[in-house]
C-alpha cells in the first residue's frame, strides 16, 4: 500500500535534506532536462527563492511543450454521497447528517448527458466516490 511507503521516509530527515540545498544545487536542478527527488528538493528549498520567477518561465515553457494551449478540467460526477469515512474536508463525511443517496443507471446516464459534448473531448477517470470526467478543450 502507498501508506506503507509513507510510512518508510523520515520526513525530520527529509525536511533537512529541502533545507540543506545550496544556490548550487537550484542552479545544477534548473539546467538539467529532467529532475530527480534531489533535484525537486532544491526547487522546494529556501534557496530556490530568488529563482521563482527563472522556474515560472520553466514551467510555462515545459507547459506549452506538453500540453499546448489547453485546459483541463474534471467534472466530477457524483454517483453517490454515501461514506464511512470521516475526513474533515469532505462534504459526504458519513458524521455529516444528510439524506444518503446512490444513483441509479439511468440517473447516471442522465447526469452525463448534461456535460457538454460538442467541443470537450471527455474520458472517465475511476475514483473511490465519484467517477470523474476529464474535460478538455483547445484555445482559439
């Protein structure tokens, strides 16, 4: 499980390594093609402060490159709001009282409908809760 990885890394450990990194090590990480965990350190790192602006441009640049001039979008399309778990943040929490619901096929499908078509091109993404769409489209 992920959480056993997790639970491998010494994050005291960590938090030292981001907070050792030298303008250097920004430097060396900026000029490189592709990173690694040390170099993402330095970009995370106090050092990388003055560079902010140097890895903006980056970004956009690897951006553009990558993506084009899109934007993507999920839509999450909710097919129930039943849980047993009780993040804080979630609005399903199952401590939150509410009526609980599952959708039906058709109600399902009947959700879907509503997303637009023409101009998104859309594929699903399976989650936990929820079966959110990725909603792309191409700027004019």
């Amino acid at each position: 499980m992920f959480s056993d990885e997790l639970e491998k890394i010494s994050w005291e450990e960590t938090t030292k390594a981001i907070y050792s990194k030298t303008d250097a090590d920004v430097r060396r990480a900026l000029s490189k093609e592709h990173c690694d965990v040390n170099d993402f350190m330095a970009l995370i790192s106090p050092a990388a402060a003055p560079y902010l602006e140097t890895m903006a441009r980056l970004s956009r640049k690897y951006t553009m490159e990558r993506f084009g001039k899109t934007i993507s979008m999920f839509v999450p399309l909710y097919i129930t709001n039943s849980c047993t778990n009780s993040c804080v943040y979630c609005g399903f929490n199952h401590n939150n009282p509410m009526k609980r619901t599952i959708l039906t096929e058709e109600e399902m499908v009947n959700e879907e409908r509503i997303l637009p078509k023409p101009e998104w091109t859309t594929s699903n993404v399976p989650s936990c809760w929820q079966s959110p769409t990725l909603l792309t489209f191409r700027l004019r």
